[in-house]
C-alpha cells in the first residue's frame, strides 16, 4: 500500500447463490478493462424477491485500483 | 418497478448456517402473510456467541412489497 | 441480557472463503484472552484483490463481552 | 401534536412528472387504508432511465399517523 | 433471542415529564394491538417549547416483536 | 469562493406549492436582515398531510454568507 | 407549524441532574433574547466523570424559532 | 436489474428552473459518452444565491449503467 | 483536556429506572479497573420489553480516559 | 466545561497554505464579534482546484461559546 | 460554479510528510490525464504505521470537473 | 495485511502546532504498551480556543495492531 496514488470505481454485482458470490463477478467482469485492482469495500447488499423467495443478491462495491502500478 | 406504491417493511431473520440463510428465513415466514415482496435491503448483520462460537447469525432487511401489484 | 455491563471491543478476521469465516476467526481468535463474549455486529467487509480476484475477505466487527459474567 | 402516539411506515411513490407528484400518489394510495396521516419526511430521491432520459421518479418517505385520533 | 423471526415497528411518544415516560407510553399503546413485543431502540429526541419550557417530549423508537412467539 | 470567511445558518421554509417554493420563500424571508447569502444546501424535506393530501411542503436548509462582503 | 419560516439554533446545556434538566436549562437561558422558540431535537448527550461518578450532563440540542411570529 | 454488472458515476447537472430539470440535464449530458444507464439517486441538492435569489439549482446523482448491455 | 492522550472505551449498563442510571452504572463498574476517565458519549439507547412493559433500559456509551493521568 | 451554557456557530475559513490555517483565520474573524469561543470540530475539508493545483482550501468548523461568560 | 455539468471521481493520494501533501499528490497524478478539475472533498483520512511512527499519510478524495469546460 | 487478526482502540492526541503532530503524539505514546501497530483512521477532529486563537489541535484516531503479530 506503500507510496501509490489509487482511483476508486463503484460496481454493482449480481448472483443467485451468495453475496460473496456477487462481489466476485462485479470484480471478475471489471478486470477485463481495470488493470490493478487492489482491494475492495462492500456499500451494499441487496436482493430481488419472487415468491417470497431470494432471486439475485445484488452487491454493490467500491473498488480501488492504482494509476502508477 | 414501472409505476408502482410499494410499502416497506423491517423483519430480523435468524440462522446458525449463514447470512444469506437468515435472509431467506426471514423473507419465507413474511411471505405468509404478505404478497408481492420485490425486493430486500440488508441493514444490520449481527450474531450471538457462546464459548467463542458463533451460535446465530441476525440479519435485519427492509422488504419493499407492491401495494397495487 | 438482564443487566449485565458490557465492554465492547472491535476485532478483524480474515479469510480465503467467506465472510462467515472471517467472522469466525477473529471470534475464535479473541476468545483465547476475552471470556464471555455474547454478541457480535459487523461495521465493515472489506477485501483484497489480485489479478481480479478476491484473495482475503476481511470483516470488522463490534464484539460485547459481560465484565460480571 | 400536542400528546398523541404516532406509528410511523414508509412508502415510495412513482410519477413521472416530479418528486411532488411522486409523493402525492404514495400518500393518496395509502389514505385508502391508513386514516389520521399527519406528516412525511423524505427519505430517497431515486429514479429510471431509459435513452438518457427520466423515466419514472421515485421517491420514499416516512409517514406519521395517529394511534389515536 | 435464540432463532425468532422479528418484524419491526416505529412509534413516537409523547410525555409532559420525561424521555423515559414518553418511551413507555408509546409501548403501551402499542401494546393494545401487538403482542410479543421484545425490544426497543431510541432513534429520535424531540420535543415542543412554549414561552421558554419544554411542554412536551416526544421520542420516537422501534419495536421489535417476534411473528412466531 | 476566493477566499471569504463564511458563517452558515439553518432555515426552514414552507410553502402549498413546492420544494423549490419553500426553499425561496426561505431565502427570501432572511434576506431581509442578512446580506451576503452566497449558497444554500438542502438538509431535509417534511411536509403536512390532512386528509391523506399534502397541505405543506416543509424544506430545511443550510445557508452560507460572506462575513467580509 | 402552518407557513413559518424557522431558524434552527445549537445550544448545549448542563446539568448535574438529568438529561431532561440539561435541556430545560438551555431553553430557559436561549429565552432571555431568542423569542417564539417552537421545537428541539437532542443531537448529542455527553457528560463529565470524576472519581467514576458523573458530574455533568452536557446535551446538544437544536432549536427552532419563528421568524414572522 | 436480473444479472447484469452495474458501474455507478456521480455527477452534478445544473439549473435556473427547479431540481428536476437539474437531474435530466446532467443525465441527457452523460448520455453523449455513456451508453445503458438505468437508475439515478439524488445524494444532494445545492444551490446559489444573488441579492437572496436562487440563481442555480445544483443536484448531484450517483447514475448506474450496465456494463454488459 | 489541555494537552493529555486519551484513550477511549466502550460500556453499555443497564437500569430498570432510567437512562442515567443505566450511564451512572457502567461508569461505576468500569471505575473497578479504569482509572481516570474524564468524560462519556450516548452512542445508543436501548431496552427490553415484556408484556408492554420496559423491563431494563440499556444504554451504550463511549468513555474517554487519559494514558497520562 | 463545568455548567455553562453553550451556543453554536458554523463557520467556512479559507486559506492557501494548509487545513490549520483555514481553521486559524476562521477563528480570528469570528473573534471580532463573538466573545468567548472555547472549542470547535471539523466538519468539512475541502478545496479549489486551478490547473491541477490546490489554490485555496476551506475547511467548515462548528465553534462552541458560552452565554455566560 | 455557473451552470455547467460536473462528473465526481475518487482518489487517494500518498504522503510521508502531511496531509496537505497527499492530497496535492493525488491531484496532481489525476491532472496528467483529467482536464478541467474544479474542488475537492476530502473523505478519509487514513495512514500507515511501523514502530510506532507513522510511515505514509493516505487521504481519499472526491474530485469534481467540467463535462463541459 | 495478508490473513492477520486486528485488534482496533480508540485514541486522542493533543498538538499545540498540527493535526499531523496530534496523530503522532496520539501514536508514540500508545506504542509503549501496545506492539503490532499497522495503520490508522482519523474519526475527529478537534481544537480548543483561548481568546480567538486555536491553542490545541485534539484528533481522534482509530489505530489496529495484529493479535499475531
């Protein structure tokens, strides 16, 4: 964590099984374009219900990458 | 989420699994007398200990249902 | 909960595989000084990423411990 | 408000002309079933886009009645 | 609190002597129409003031009851 | 915003119209004794309802004013 | 509370007896050159130990007044 | 909102007229360089004043866009 | 307060009278073993209900005392 | 900080060397009219930016006076 | 301020000397490749430490430009 | 910060010169009985005044060590 300057981003992800599971493919999709990404910080935990039962878990993280790395 | 009234409600959902277990819990006993949930907040997470176990995990969600639906 | 007086202190765990486990570790770990431990609240999840990929879930919580029990 | 109790629930309302409106229609729909509503306070100012335009605003208030009026 | 499911409540009350008057007259007339009743959090202090004096303190609280006691 | 002094107040306005409304009349009525009002944040909006109708619009801001104009 | 315009002022009061008298006090001494004093909201309540005992209650309220009463 | 990844921006649009044509000028600019936004929230509401006039209406909103549309 | 460091605590104590009895009891107990505390902060003001009754007023506060008393 | 009654003001000072002299110049203005000023918090940092360079931060203080001094 | 459309981002910047410092940092890494920044806000304000000395200041800013500028 | 366990206190610093000095006091004293220290957050940030003149900067710090360092 030494002397970089880092920029933040804010993502939303989405799975049907567990909210570590939807933090995991916010990061997963970002990596394709955001080079070193270094840590993240959950903001939001959400949900989609039908019929009385948990559809996606919607997690919404705030991810910070540096500019120098 | 067109054009829709929706009234919120605060449930506590109890589990010795998981948060995402306690999630459910709480929305499947709403779902007993309230129709028309769409979606969840999670708001707090917390959980009872005994001899340095974690014995209950508690997660408080707002549940947002359709007054119209 | 009768009417104890309880300390609070703050803990962070860390782990390879949930936010749960997380949670648990920094319980288990406190309990080898801390007796009575009751409840927990979690104040923040955070993690590390490297090449797009969480590697550490680490998950602060609020613990509260009876100085009578 | 001289001494009465109040229950307090939230809904959120759905124009698409304003946030006036949209408060408007959540009070209005819900005075077919609660009576005695004495205040709001607003809570979340959210909204849809479609084709980078406005769509439906959305907002959530917090609404005071009378357990005994 | 073992593995109860709780829906939560606001409610203000209002005294003429104090905040801890005020807390148990809301819960009081609550208690009219909801049963299993278990705890209760301070989210708001208010009051009135007429020529100088405090003519009435208003607190608003959340209840929380268990739906399966 | 160079570099003045500023001194900041709290006002709430109230109108049968609007937020905007409420803000201006605010503004408006403390223009009368304080010069130099430079910008203004909304802090909250509340309003009354009377039969299940909005009656007033009630917008609590803070206001900035150069101390050196 | 029809169509005021309020200013909001911050006090804070001390008492060596309650929270309420901490308030009390603040209102009674703001009188002597604030008029029409209409509400207050408690925004924060600390206080001083010595000896492990309590010594003062200092509690921080905000205050609103008419400005056309 | 199924499964999509959402990226969130915050922005500040501007205007002479009220708080909602402030958010459609700042969506309908964006809307030149970013494609897919679905949902805004307002996170604050700021405005200037002239001889105790409002000037501009400044609203800053968090705008989420799928990254996959 | 002049030039001393702090460090901070904290304590939640419970009373079946009031919330400053409930304040004056943790600072008693943790008077057993902490030595110079200066002053407290309410962070959170809870109880227990039992039949619509409050059984125990529970109060959590922050407590500051000086590493160089 | 005995039993003395406090008012609070809000202030924004400015300065184009750093935070402290931002608050120091704040502070010395206000002395002009307010007498016997005793403590503040910060409670916003910000700063102009020209050419990608800091050309004045402004940092926002609440000052507590007593009444009675 | 006038009327323009502004997009916010978030930064962090490193310093072993001051606070001050790190923000300059920050700005000036962003200048390399964002035209037209106006403010800031700092937001978090956080360090390293080894031996008991701090090591680097860390200090999180929001940045506001002109779309339009 | 791989897969340690923190542990986190709460300190005040006191500086008659800069919030960067406060911190260090704040740090360097704790390191005396407190090993394993790795990073820090500033929570509050404080002053006293003395005759419209700042004569202590007061900064609240949150500071985490390693249980297994």
């Amino acid at each position: 964590m030494s002397d970089h300057i880092y920029k933040h981003i804010q993502l939303t992800g989405s799975s049907t099984e567990s909210i570590e599971d939807a933090v995991r493919k916010a990061i997963e999709r970002a990596g394709k374009t955001v080079k070193n990404m270094r840590w993240f910080q959950v903001v939001d935990t959400r949900g989609h219900i039908e019929d009385a039962r948990v559809m996606h878990w919607q997690v919404t993280i705030e991810v910070g990458f540096t500019l120098d790395g």
